[in-house]
C-alpha cells in the first residue's frame, strides 16, 4: 500500500489525547484507523462519523494489536492506567503491545505520548530520599515505555511529553470542587508556574510529526502550550467564569478538606520541581500553540 494511502492507528481515539489526534490528522486529509474495543458505543461511532476506520482490537491482546497494525504507515500510542488498579501493571502490558505489535506488523512510525519529566524524575529533588514514592511506579512505568520505544528499532520514533492538561479546569473539576463559586482548591502555590497543554496542541503535534517524520524523528518534545503562575491562572479563570478566583495558599490537610483529590503530592511535587516543559520548545518546531487565555474564551462560559 502507498505510504500516501495508508492510514495511521491511533489508539484512544475516543478519549481526549487520541481523539485531538485523529480529529488533527483527518482534518489534514490522512486516513485515520481508530482502534476501538468496542465499536458499537457511542464515542466510537462519533469517531467514525468524523471520517476514521474502526478497528476492533484491546491492547491487552497481542494478537489483535498486530492485526489492527498490519498495513499502517504509523502508530499514535496512548494508554491509560486501569484506575481501579493504579499500581498494577495494566499501563505497561498495553504500552508494550502496542509498540512489539506495531514493529511486529511492519509500522515505521510510532508517536508516543508520555508525560512531562518521565526519564529525568530520578534526579528531581527529594526522589531520592523517597518524598515522592507515590509518584514511584508512575515515572517508571512511562520511563519504561518511553525506553521501549527508542529501542523497538523503528524507522522514525517521536516522544511527546504533554504537563499539566488545561482541560483540567472544565467543570466538574476536581481543581474546582465545589463549583467555580466554592473557589480553588490546591496545593500548587500561587508563585509556582504550570506548564500548561491544551490537548488539541497535542493532536497538532502529533499530525506534524506524522506529515514530517524524518525532521521529528527522535525527537522527545516536553510540551506545553503555555506557562503561567497559579496567580494569573486564577486571574484568567475568572475573566472567563465571571466570578472572584484566587490562588490558594493551602496545606495538603486543607484542601482535602476543602474537598480536593487525594493526589496531592503530585501537585505538592510542582511547588518544589515543576514540569520541564516549556513553551518556547514546541515554538522552536513551528507548531501553533494555544494560550491559556484563549483556551478559557472558547470553552469556559460565564457562570450563571
């Protein structure tokens, strides 16, 4: 098959990162196949109206990886956790599928989406001494994906490395628990920058390495779309809700308390390290960003 004409598997078409993908790709005419468990639902049929070829297939089987993976010019990679079972090991047996399936059936592109800062954690300040154990079988799972796929022997291998998702703050939130009225509710104090990601640039980025994939090829992208303190996030915020927001100055007891998620060492970790991704590395690339601002004019309304 021409590489022209030949798809590109993305997984996770229907979620947030996969779907920003394939919605990038068909809208630059490339034929997208989605691999889907189940291709009756709802989210999948959406994906195919939007122009994609389903696939069944789960990438906790090796078997229907590759078969979804024969013929494809390329593969999107994301996976997702079994959130009942974060410390298990459901993020690395489908990561693994996924890139021997892809390399088993001849794919000589794999884009792979991971998070910022895997691979340079274990020299954060404080991991060594265990302050973020919690955080331990995160960073190495992605590290060890992130590994994989250098080593798979791709002909051209991208690593996308997305921060803090600005879709984080769509209502219901956990960052707003009790409504944009309640307030903020963290630990990331209000000097402390976030590099912030729309997901719709990850999709772009991900297009781009699949239009270009000699000038992205291993190239390992910490993106973020902007970079802000908790003080102008909040400001932004409320230009777009309507309402008074200000950056908190919580402990992790209070805003548990105040009923925030039971995840705060993550956010306690940014105080003291931060994510390294920085605009200006995606600006170097060429590819469009979305500032925080805008993001919240488009899909923040005023509250009622």
């Amino acid at each position: 098959m021409p590489t022209s004409s030949a798809p590109v598997l993305v997984t996770g078409a229907t979620g947030k990162q996969g779907g920003a993908t394939a919605s990038a790709l068909l809208a630059a005419g490339v034929p997208v196949r989605a691999l889907v468990r189940d291709p009756s639902t709802d989210r999948a049929r959406a994906v195919e109206a939007r122009g994609a070829e389903l696939v069944t297939g789960d990438l906790r089987d090796l078997d229907s990886v590759r078969r979804a993976a024969e013929g494809a010019r390329g593969v999107f990679s994301i996976q997702m956790p079994d959130m009942n079972d974060l410390q298990g090991d459901s993020e690395w047996v489908q990561g693994r599928n996924l890139i021997d399936g892809a390399r088993d059936a001849g794919v000589e592109q794999f884009v792979h989406t991971s998070v910022s800062g895997a691979g340079q954690h274990r020299t954060e300040p404080g991991w060594a001494e265990g302050r973020w154990a919690s955080m331990e079988h995160y960073y190495e799972t992605k590290s060890g994906l992130q590994d994989r796929v250098r080593e798979a022997g791709f002909a051209h291998w991208t690593l996308l490395k997305p921060a803090f998702f600005m879709e984080n703050f769509l209502p219901p939130s956990f960052l707003l628990p009790n409504g944009p009225r309640g307030g903020l509710v963290t630990v990331i104090k209000p000097t402390t920058e976030v590099a912030l990601v729309a997901v719709t640039d990850i999709g772009v980025a991900a297009a781009a390495a699949f239009a270009d994939p000699e000038r992205f090829d291993g190239v390992e992208l910490e993106l973020a779309s902007d970079r802000l303190s908790m003080t102008r996030i909040a400001e932004v915020l409320a230009d777009a809700l309507g309402v008074e927001l200000t950056a908190p100055s919580m402990t992790a007891e209070e805003a548990l308390a105040a009923g925030g998620p039971p995840f705060g060492a993550s956010h306690e970790r940014m105080n003291v390290v931060g994510h390294p991704a920085r605009p200006e590395f995606a600006s170097a690339l060429g590819l469009p960003l979305t500032s925080f601002a805008e993001w919240a004019t488009e899909h923040l309304r005023p509250v009622i």
